[in-house]
C-alpha cells in the first residue's frame, strides 16, 4: 500500500515528506538487499524522491548516475514489474523518471557553470 501513497504525494507536492516516510520505514529494512529482484524499484524510488526534492547537485549524484546507467538498472523481471505496474509505478517508468530528474539536474548545474 505504500507505494500508490507514494506515487499520489509525490504528485501533490508532498515529496519531503514521503523521502522521510521511505527512509524511515522502507529504506532502512531492504538496503542490505542489493541482489533482490525488488532492488532496482527499491533504489530508483528513492532516487526519485530524492531528485523531486531539490534542483541542486547532490552528494552522491555521480554514483547515482551510473546506477540508473549501469545494466543492473535495466534488467526487469518481467513478473516483478508486472507486480508493479498493478500497483501503478512500473519499474522501467520510474527508471525513466529517475533518469529525467538527474538529466534536470545536470543541465542547471551546467547553467550555472556556463553563467
């Protein structure tokens, strides 16, 4: 159930809040599971609450984008991502939005450089 609350806060503005709901609550108890079939949704929903949060760069940014670029991010179990799209956030569109929020993210911080 936590995921479709999730989705609808982060829609209306409440990302904050749903980045320390998800730390606190989800986070904390799976970031151990790097080899679970659930990991890629996992990383990519708190990187996407993450990037939702601000504009600026971020420690860590590098290492999160050559997560979103590296092959375990692109490999979906077809039946694990059939689970999600039931729960309304498919795997490969929350990758697809992590990879826009840093794709953002990169050119306001290239403005800026250039300015």
């Amino acid at each position: 159930i936590f995921i479709p609350i999730v989705r609808i806060l982060k829609w209306k503005g409440q990302v904050t809040r749903m980045n320390e709901l998800y730390k606190n609550n989800i986070h904390k108890n799976t970031a151990k599971q790097r080899f679970s079939p659930i990991y890629p949704f996992l990383k990519n929903m708190s990187l996407v609450l993450t990037i939702c949060e601000g504009t600026d760069e971020y420690e860590g940014m590098d290492d999160d984008i050559s997560w979103v670029l590296s092959e375990a991010n692109s490999t979906v179990h077809i039946e694990v991502d059939d689970f999600y799209i039931s729960l309304g956030w498919s795997m490969n569109t929350q990758a697809a939005e992590v990879c826009l929020g840093l794709a953002r993210r990169c050119n306001v911080i290239r403005r800026d450089i250039m300015r």
